[in-house]
C-alpha cells in the first residue's frame, strides 16, 4: 500500500497515545506536504525536548532545568503543596 518510509513514519505515529491508524495516516499525508524547513523544525523539536526535559530534582515536575522555575521561585511558600493525581 504504502512505500517503506511512509508505512514506517505511519507506524511511529500511531505509536502515540490516541492515535490510530487512520490519524496516523492524515499526519504522516499532512507531514509529507509541509515544507522540509518546517518538518525539520518538528523533528528537532522532538529530538530538543527528549534531550533537554527532565524533571525537578525537588517536585519532579518537568523542567529544562534541574530546578523548575516554581520550586527556584525564592518566594515560593515552601509550607504549602499541592499534590496532582492522574
């Protein structure tokens, strides 16, 4: 149906959460009709974010940094919490 490259780009898509075949299909299609300056801007954002993110040595929060800006924040209350669940 599809060349190699297309049949692999649709099957890393469709890795994502939420994304069946037929989304992954129409991003993988979108993708491929962008110009390349824009499709290298994704793929190097992609690759900047799994290389620079981490999380906060203190709250474990996603950060570019070791401390995330709000447990680095010098006013933030550090009596209070505030816990998130999925």
């Amino acid at each position: 149906m599809y060349t190699k490259p297309l049949a692999n780009l649709i099957e890393q898509l469709q890795r994502l959460p939420g994304i069946g075949s037929k989304t992954a299909q129409r991003l993988a299609l979108y993708i491929l009709k962008r110009p390349s300056a824009e499709v290298e801007a994704l793929a190097q954002a992609l690759l900047d974010a799994k290389q620079q993110v981490g999380t906060c040595q203190i709250c474990h929060h996603l950060s570019a940094d070791p401390i995330c800006e709000i447990c680095a924040n010098p006013s933030r209350d550090r009596s209070t919490i505030c816990v998130v669940t999925d």
